[in-house]
C-alpha cells in the first residue's frame, strides 16, 4: 500500500483529506514542519501533500519552501503535490521549479485530487521501474555481471531468487573477487525495495573513528571538522537496503554499536541525543573465516547470530571452471568495446593457461587480466605475450621446462590437460560424438563442449581411437 503525508496547519481540512484517502492510502498527518521532519525519519513516504502556508510564518510560504527544499535531500523518492489557496500561480510554478510534482488550490476538488494522486504514484513507479532498467543495461543487475551455468553457481543463484522476497538479514561469504557485492546488489534488485536506496560502504578501508561517523552520520559539531549537520549509510538506506562489505574487520566496539542498531531498530547521529528510526535491509559480505574470529576472540558470537541468519557462499573460480570460458569471451568483449579496441577472442594457448591457472583472485583478477590484455595485445587474439610477465612465468612452456630441470617436478597443466583428455574422449564415445548430450553428462553446456573439442582436435571424422 503506498503511504501519504499531509502537511497542512489546518487540522479540519487535513483530517477530510485523512478520511477521503485513508480507504486506499497509509496516510499520516503534520501540521508543522518538524513534526513532518520527524514522520519522514521514521517511515518510507511514497507521496507528500503539502501547504506552503506553515506555522509560525502563515503570512508567507518561506517554511513551506524551505521544507520542499529539503524534502529532496531527506526523501528524494517521494513526489511532493503542493496545496495553495494563493490566487496566483506565481508561487506554485515556483515550487514546481524547487522540485514539487504538481500543485491544486484550495479548496480542493476530491476527484480532481485523487487523479492528480494517481498520476504522480504512477510517475514515480515509471521513474522506479526505467532506473530499474538502466541498472540492468550498465551490469548492475542479476544476471548480467554473474556469468556462468556451473551447478554450484546455479543453486546459489536460486537461492538468492528465494531469498530475496524476504526481508531476512544475509550474510554473503566467500574469498576475495568472487563476485559477493553482485549477489548483494541481485538480492536488493529481486525485492520489492529495488526502487528504494542500494547504500554500501567497505568496513575495511576507512579506520573506526570515520567508519562510525559514516554509518551514524553526526550533528553539527560533533567533532572538530563537523561543520554541519550529515545523516550516515543508516538514514541513507531507509526503505532500502544497507551493504557492508568486509564485515569481518570491524572492532569490537562497533560490533557492540551495530548489534545494538539492529536490536532496538533506531539509532543516534554522533553528538546528537534524539533517537532516529531507519528502516533497511541488512545485507553483510566478508572474505573472512567468521567462526575462527569468533575462537579467537576477535569476532562476537551475538553479532555473528544477528549476522548469519541466512548466509549464502560465493564458490571460488577454481571450483567452476567450466564458466572461465564464457567469463573470458565476456570480459573480452566489455573491455574491447570500452576502450575502442577489435579483440575477438584469445589463442587456445591462452584458454588453456586460464583453464588450469590457479586464479587466486577469483574473477576478479580473471577481469583484471583480460582488461590489460585486451588494452596490450597487438592483433585482434590475445597471445600468451599479452598476459602479464609473471602470468606467462607460469605458463605450461615453463612447467616443462622446469620438468626438465627436475624430474621430481610434475607438470599441473599437462596433467590437468592428460585427464581432461581422458575424460572427454570417453563421454564422446559413450554418447556416439553427440556434443550436446555429451555437454550434458559433463554438466558444461554447448560452446564449452565446442571450445574443448577444438582445444584437443577431437572430431569423429579424425579420432582414430
């Protein structure tokens, strides 16, 4: 149900308004601007109805003006209609200027209004659903950024689709450059929230002091450099939803404020004393072994429970390398359009490095690789030359070279390669060279098929057993 303020001093019209809207509408009533000030800090407000003429400056509109100024700092999602019984349209066209949907004189006309209410909410969903759109264009939205169609990956992804529609807290778990702030973003963009504020910020790269003052925000004052008064990631997320990332690397002592946040619901600004309502989704990630912390003393196990109420693993690269072909194809083809370039593909020299490289840093450096790869590389192929100088230290030429220089040395590539030979040249045969239910018996679908069978030139027509 979307919910309507009504700021107006005039009490009788407010409460007609009340009634005639309330059978549809949550509605909540102010008759000054702080009283509205303080409705908006403690609820989502889709639509605001409001009288220009405020207390105590009733002769004039400047609290009125005032307050829709900052209407669109405080709760810039809700559409604000102006109510004026002025008889000159200067004021309203104004307001409109400052921001205001649209405005109505007094008195009013109950079917004139209600249209009015129903055109801007469906304005504001439109606006909802085509930032909603443009997120999905850019790669901020599931699944554009999250490629790959590995089981492991699969069963996550439809868990984040279940959990989702909920408004339970996630914990999002799993080692550096997985892709754990993408399934954050999925889980907001899959809600009911996705129109509402995504906030993140990484508990990690700004020290205690800073981190507090972000997450709380402060008043004007509250320490030296405090010059005006700032909301913090909590006020910021209300009706949405709230990241943090690395959350494995928080004290103590704001493992204690946070718990306390999420107990009692509210919070107070640094060096402010009124308690401050926000309602968010809590969405945590970290890269850190949570239940060691815990035995080690440097994590709280209250604050873990509060935490993990849901946790959703992101699995390594390295347990679902079937998907490195079509990351590198992606990744290939974002960068080569991003700077211009006519890269097509890589050699299978490379493929086959990717394909048994360890990628300690997950994805992320996957992208990272092709990225300068991309910019490097001379022809529209990425050869081995392109990757960076201590990758090509450890591609299969060097392995065996060092095999050479020890015989004690075994080559990983070539092993790797030996039983993926071994394997694929069975499934073939089982499945009379049928690539598509040979893809399925492997779990891998079509073009990985394809590209394995160029990789080890395994055609019927040429397999001589």
């Amino acid at each position: 149900m979307h919910s309507i303020l009504i700021i107006d001093d005039n009490e009788v019209f407010s409460k007609g308004i009340f009634l005639t809207l309330s059978q549809d509408y949550s509605v909540y009533t102010a008759t000054r601007k702080q009283e509205a000030l303080d409705i908006l800090s403690d609820h989502f407000i889709d639509l605001i109805l409001l009288d220009l003429h405020l207390p105590p400056l009733l002769d004039s509109v400047e609290e009125g003006m005032d307050l829709l100024v900052r209407l669109k700092d405080i709760s810039p999602h809700s559409v604000t209609i102006i109510m004026t019984g002025d008889r000159e349209k200067t004021t309203a066209l104004e307001a409109i200027e400052r921001g205001a949907y649209d405005y109505f004189q007094k008195p009013i006309n109950i079917t004139e209004l209600l249209i009015i209410i129903k055109r801007a909410l469906r304005k504001r969903e439109l606006e909802s659903e085509n930032q909603f759109l443009r997120q999905q264009l850019v790669g901020n939205f599931y699944p554009l950024d999250i490629i790959g169609t590995d089981p492991k990956l699969k069963t996550l992804l439809e868990k984040v689709e279940r959990v989702a529609a909920s408004q339970a807290t996630v914990l999002i778990t799993g080692e550096s450059g997985t892709g754990k702030e993408l399934i954050a973003r999925a889980l907001h963009y899959l809600s009911d929230r996705r129109d509402r504020p995504f906030v993140e910020i990484n508990c990690s790269a700004l020290p205690e002091t800073l981190l507090e003052s972000e997450l709380f925000g402060h008043e004007k004052g509250a320490f030296t450099g405090a010059i005006s008064q700032r909301p913090g990631r909590f006020e910021l997320a209300h009706g949405g939803t709230l990241f943090l990332d690395e959350i494995g690397d928080l004290s103590e002592t704001i493992q204690i404020k946070l718990l306390r946040v999420l107990q009692e619901k509210s919070f107070q600004r640094l060096g402010g004393k009124k308690s401050i309502k926000s309602n968010f989704r809590l969405i945590t990630a970290t890269n850190k072994l949570l239940k060691e912390k815990i035995e080690n003393g440097s994590f709280r196990e209250d604050f873990y429970f509060r935490l993990n109420v849901i946790e959703l693993h992101v699995p390594p690269l390295r347990e679902r390398r079937e998907d490195i072909p079509l990351l590198v194809e992606y990744f290939i083809s974002k960068y080569s359009t991003l700077n211009g370039r006519k890269v097509k593909a890589c050699s299978d020299d490379v493929m086959n490095f990717f394909m048994n490289y360890a990628l300690p840093g997950n994805v992320r450096e996957l992208e990272n690789i092709i990225e300068g790869a991309v910019v490097l590389c001379r022809s529209n192929l990425i050869e081995l030359d392109d990757l960076p100088h201590q990758l090509q230290l450890q591609s299969p030429h060097t392995s065996r070279t060092d095999e050479t220089e020890n015989n004690a040395t075994i080559d990983f590539a070539e092993t790797v390669g030996n039983f993926e030979l071994t394997l694929l040249k069975k499934t073939l045969l089982e499945t009379d060279w049928n690539k598509s239910r040979a893809a399925r018996k492997l779990n891998l679908n079509l073009e990985q098929m394809k590209y394995l069978c160029r990789k080890y030139d395994l055609y019927k027509r040429t397999y001589k057993g």
